[in-house]
C-alpha cells in the first residue's frame, strides 16, 4: 500500500479515496464519509513531512472503519436505529492505534445491524452490494469493509469476526480476511456482540498489508483484560511454518458445499504439495455440531450485552413511552432489527431457567470436545485447510425470509471462532460465473502470523 | 420441544421487547425452527465433560487501583441521553 512521503502526499490519497468512495455510491459501502476530519488529518501529516519531522507507519493511508468501532468522528450507528445518532465519547483502542500511526479514517461502513447476520442485509440502512455482482450479497457482517477494499477505495479496512463476519465478506469479494486469535487486538471500543467470540481483524489486498495493518493493532490493552501479552510482530518472514504439514479437513467438502467452492480448496491443496507442504485428509466430525453450539452460546451473549440498550444513557428512546417499563421495552421494539431480537429472545431461552441445562450447558460442554478436536489436529499439522463459506455470494433477499437458512452459510466460520482460533480467509479462486472464492487456512492459537506466511508465500503461484 | 405463542410472549418480556400482535406469528416460526436446530446436539455425549465459558482460562486479571482517564468527560456524556438534570439523567417516575 502507498504511504504518504515527500513525493506522495497524504492529502491526494486521501481524496483519491473519498473521490471513489463517492463514485461507487450504489453499492452502499458507506454510512458515513469523513470527509472533512480526514482532509485536515491528511493536511497535518503532509505538514509534518515537509517539516522534516518523523510520521507513522501508515502515514496518510486511508482506511474504511466497521461503524461498530467508536470513535469521535462522526456517529457510531452499528447500523441500528438504537445508535443512529450515537456520537461516541470515546475511541477504540484499535482506531487509536491506527491514528498515532498516521492512518486516517475517511468513512465509516455498513454492517448487519449490531454485527448480526451474514450478508449486510439487516443492516438499517439497507443491504450493501458485492463488488462483484451488485445483484448480490456483500456477505457480513462486515460487508461494507469488505467491498470499500474490493472496490478499491482504501487500501484496507477494519472489520469485527464473532463467527465469520470477516472471513465471510472477504471471500464473497476475494480479498484478505484476518480474524486473529481471541485477546489478539483489544475489544475497547467497538460495540460488543458476544464476549467470549468477538474479535477484531481487517481486510486487505495480500497477506503483507493485512500483517502491517494487524501488527500495529494488536497487543495488550489494560482497558480489555481479555487481551493477549503483544506476540505480534512487523516481519511476517520469521513466522516460518515449523513442520509444513496442513490437514484437509474431509467433513468440510462433502454434502451441502457448493462442487465449485470444494475444487478451489482442493486447488489450493496441490498449490501447497507443489510448494513443498505435506498435505493430509482429515476427519473431524465434531464440526457439524458447531453451528448449534454457536447458535446457542452466542444469542446467551448477546442477550446479555445488549441488555444496555434501554433508552436511559444514551441511544434512540421511544416517544410512545409513558412509564420506564414502556420505555425500555417499546426502545428496544423500536431501536433493533428483527434479527436483534430473535437472537436476544433465544439467548433469553437457552439461558433461562428449566432450560439453561439442556441448551446453554449442553452446547458449553460441547464446545469443549470441539476444542479437544481442535487440539489433537494442531498436534500433527501446522494448520487445518477448509473453504470459507458453502458456496459464493447469494442473490440480495435469497435467505431473508428464513433465519435459519441464512445461518447455515455460517457453518464453516463458526467452529474456529468457537475455539478463539486464528482463522484467515485468503482469495484462491472463482466460480464459473465469476464470483470470488477464498479458502480456510485455521491454525493454534497465536499462530496468526504462520497463517499469513503461508498465504503470502502462495499468493503469487 | 416446541416454541409456544406463551413462550414468544414470555421471552419477550424476558428481553424487553414489546411486540405488536403482527410480530409475534413470524417470531413463533423462527424461534421455532432454530430451538430444534439445537436438538443435534443431545447426540453428543457431554457426560464428564467440563464447560468452556472462556477459551482462554483466563483468571483474575490485575491492574493498579489507581484511576485512569478513558478520555470521556461528563458533559459529553450526559450530552447523550435524551434528558438530563443537574448532572443526572431524568427518567420517569419509578416508584
């Protein structure tokens, strides 16, 4: 990616960015542009260079920001009527850290509401179109990110992965996803789903991009105790796979996957042989039980987290209310999507007494045998190899009658996020009619970095 | 098992959420096909086996007591809810 200097100024960048944003306005990939913070951001840094003083990193780059992240610039809506005129009075660490390093934010990008679903559809704004087929979906639910890199209107972009809504994205527009371990990058700031899955990673055009973008924003954080001691480093040559073994997940390309989807995987199983990698089927049957572990431990979550929204602090309030019973339950009607509250309502039915045995400790103890399976895999490979979704982006309004359906096109994602496992969807390939197809690389915890190397030493074969 | 219109009605006053009578139909069908998606599950055999809450197993994370600026002030804050008196937000009467 161009980083701003004597020759390339921040502020050409900058408006290049904006300039594309604007012209590709029917897909819907933006809320809302930054225009005027950016430019004065990009004015400062161009300043500093011509002084001869030290800028970052990522000086003058322009990046495209989930609006699930807070920050001042702007509203941070998280696509919901909840929060259409949030404006937050804090930043996340993740959008801090980009900024000390001279990125700039020039807008922010749709997403399903509260970052649930997997296709941008129940976003309150209406759905954002593939980069690919404007027909069809974006993927989610960081779909909006996921298109502004597609498109080419900034060079990465951040997203949030509870259960593949970075992964997912990525491959229905074929650029790099990055959902790194739990606890990789600090969850400060960026509007919670579920706690024990929600990660924060980015989009990018090649595996080297996406580590630059990731090394900067990860490391340890005292305002996320959840976050992880800084493993994460700016040389992606030292991350070297130990063994070269991968394991082919077998379950995983059978029944229920698109032929099409499953050839590109295979495809990039040969890539791996020729380029010295020992690659090895493997069954793991426990996977198909990940989808209802996921859909059980993840609404419990949400429930919980978005019982904040009641209209008091902040956020959208009901003008029917006349009691403060009526104003938390006619806000919360009024602020949530459908899919909101089918997830905070079976959440409230896993969780609730006579049922919390039989669903939420259930799928709880399942997730343990699912990490079990997980563990004894890493013993013998490296990393595990699997498609990223089903098949390729679905026509807009396909599987918005049907929940359940739409969940299923979760049901490879799922099962890493479940683990906290480093997981990255990598472009390999694309259908017949012309639709992007990536594949699965999921490795240890903390592996994040091998994953990467393997993909950039791939890219270009 | 099987969702209820009792049961729709009940979760929702579990969550908060007044529902219109037009909602309440879709929300049984749905709620419905996703709660026996999770019967599958009652073919794994979880006996003996411990609950992940936490991937992790992190435990009691320490910091100094010692106060630190999360940058948001009070004006800020209070500038956020839809009324606010004195420093204190207004709801109405509780009791």
């Amino acid at each position: 990616m161009k980083i701003a200097d004597k020759e390339t100024k921040a502020v050409d960048l900058v408006r290049r960015a904006l300039e594309r944003a604007k012209a590709s306005d029917d897909y819907h990939v933006f809320i809302s542009l930054n225009e005027a913070n950016a430019l004065e951001r990009a004015k400062n840094i161009d300043a500093k260079i011509e002084r001869g003083e030290k800028v970052g990193k990522l000086a003058g780059v322009p990046f495209a920001l989930k609006d699930n992240y807070l920050s001042p610039e702007g509203n941070t809506t998280a696509a919901a009527k909840m929060l259409e005129d949030f404006q937050a009075p804090v930043t996340a660490t993740a959008v801090a850290k980009l900024e000390a390093e001279g990125a700039i934010m020039i807008g922010r990008t749709n997403l399903d509401a509260y970052a649930h679903g997997g296709s941008t559809e129940n976003s309150y704004f209406g759905p954002t179109s593939n980069a690919f087929d404007k027909t069809r979906v974006a993927g989610g639910s960081s779909g909006g990110s996921a298109v502004a890199v597609a498109l080419d209107i900034v060079p990465f972009a951040l997203g949030s992965d509870t259960g593949g809504s970075i992964r997912q994205p990525a491959s229905y527009n074929g650029v790099v996803g990055v959902k790194p371990t739990y606890g990789a990058v600090s969850r400060y700031g960026v509007v919670a789903m579920a706690s024990s899955t929600d990660t924060m990673g980015c989009f990018a055009k090649n595996a080297e991009d996406a580590n630059l973008v990731m090394s900067i924003i990860a490391g340890q954080d005292v305002k996320d105790s959840t976050t992880l001691k800084d493993y994460w480093t700016r040389d992606l040559e030292d991350a070297r796979p130990k063994r070269k073994t991968i394991g082919l997940i077998k379950d995983t390309l059978g029944k229920g996957i698109d032929p099409e989807v499953s050839k590109v995987v295979r495809d990039y199983a040969d890539k791996l042989k020729k380029s010295g990698y020992e690659v090895k089927e493997i069954e793991m049957p426990i996977l198909k039980y990940a989808l209802a572990i996921y859909y059980i431990v993840v609404p419990a979550e949400v429930a919980s987290n978005l019982n904040r929204y009641d209209g008091i602090r902040y956020g959208h309030r009901s003008s029917e209310a006349n009691d403060l019973d009526e104003i938390y339950q006619k806000t919360r009607n009024e602020g949530f999507m459908p899919e909101n509250k089918r997830r905070i309502m079976i959440g409230n039915f896993v969780l609730s007494s006579g049922f919390y045995d039989a669903y939420y400790l259930k799928a709880q103890k399942a997730r343990t045998l699912l990490i079990q399976a997980y563990n004894k895999a890493f013993e013998e490979f490296d990393a595990l190899l699997c498609p990223v979704a089903p098949r390729p982006a679905f026509k807009i309004g396909e599987n918005t009658d049907d929940p359940l359906q739409m969940y299923m096109e979760d049901i490879l994602t799922v099962p890493p996020s479940l683990a906290g496992l480093p997981a990255m969807s990598i472009p390999a390939g694309k259908s017949k009619t012309g639709l992007p197809i990536n594949i699965q690389l999921v490795g240890p915890r903390q592996s994040d970095q091998m994953l990467l190397n393997i993909a950039a030493e791939l890219e270009n074969r | 098992m099987s969702i209820s219109r009792e049961d729709v009605l009940h979760l929702a006053e579990l969550s908060d959420i007044s529902l219109s009578e037009d909602q309440i139909e879709p929300l049984k069908k749905d709620l419905d096909n996703i709660v026996n998606y999770f019967s599958q599950l009652d073919e794994l055999d979880t006996e003996n086996v411990e609950p992940t809450y936490q991937c992790f197993d992190m435990q009691n994370v320490w910091r100094e007591d010692v106060i630190q600026d999360f940058e948001a002030n009070r004006e800020d804050l209070l500038a956020l809810t839809v009324e606010s008196k004195d420093n204190q937000i207004k709801v109405p009467k509780v009791l």
